[in-house]
C-alpha cells in the first residue's frame, strides 16, 4: 500500500507539470547523486501535498455550493472528463492509463467525501 501511494504521488506530480522541473536527464552514479535525487523527491513530496491541500480546499468551495443549489456531489460525466484529460496527460509521461484512472478514483473517493459530509464542507 505505500507503494501505491508514492506511486500516487509521483503521477499526481508529473500530472501537475512539477516532475519536468525535477526530471533526471542522466542515470544515478554515486552516492551524492542518489541522495540529491532523494531531495528532489522529498521536495515533490512536498509540493504534492500542498497542491492536494489547495485541491481540496476548492473540493470544499463546490460542495458548498452544491448543497445550496441542491447539485448532487457526484457528477459523472464531469469525473469522466477529469479521468480522460489526466489519462491523457499520463500518456504524455508515460504513465499507463490503469495508474492514472487509479490515482484519480482514490482523489475523486476523497472529494465526494468533502461534498457530501456538511461538516467536512463547512469546517473552514
């Protein structure tokens, strides 16, 4: 399971562009060059769960004005977009489509939960 999870993350970086900024252009070597390219991951690291913090946030601002609109949280022709796009930008990377649809189902889990529970949408 963290497997995934750093797998996860990794995609969610190269989905957000951040992995261009940090992509390794020469095989590692030496010592010095795998603990600077274990930096470089916890800075993605980083970056990630801040970019997914940021995500939810505005997941919350949705839902806030779903349940005034009486707008289901799950709308599924929206989420088939959200995977196709991404599943698009994984091929770019090289990701394969069953990570990049696993990746986005575990996130869109998460924001349905942040929609449909008023406390979680209303506890900012």
């Amino acid at each position: 399971m963290k497997n995934i999870k750093i797998i996860l993350l990794t995609t969610v970086a190269a989905l957000l562009g951040y992995s261009s900024a940090y992509s390794q252009s020469k095989p590692i070597n030496t010592k010095a060059e795998f603990d600077a390219s274990r930096v470089k991951i916890d800075s993605l690291d980083n970056q990630l769960i801040k970019t997914i913090g940021e995500r939810e946030r505005i997941v919350r601002e949705i839902g806030v004005y779903k349940a005034k609109n009486h707008i289901p949280p799950l709308q599924a022709a929206r989420f088939k977009q959200v995977v196709d796009k991404a599943k698009e930008a994984g091929k770019k990377e090289g990701l394969s489509p069953e990570l990049i649809e696993e990746l986005m189902n575990a996130i869109h889990t998460e924001s349905l939960k942040l929609e449909s529970d008023p406390a979680a949408v209303h506890n900012e």
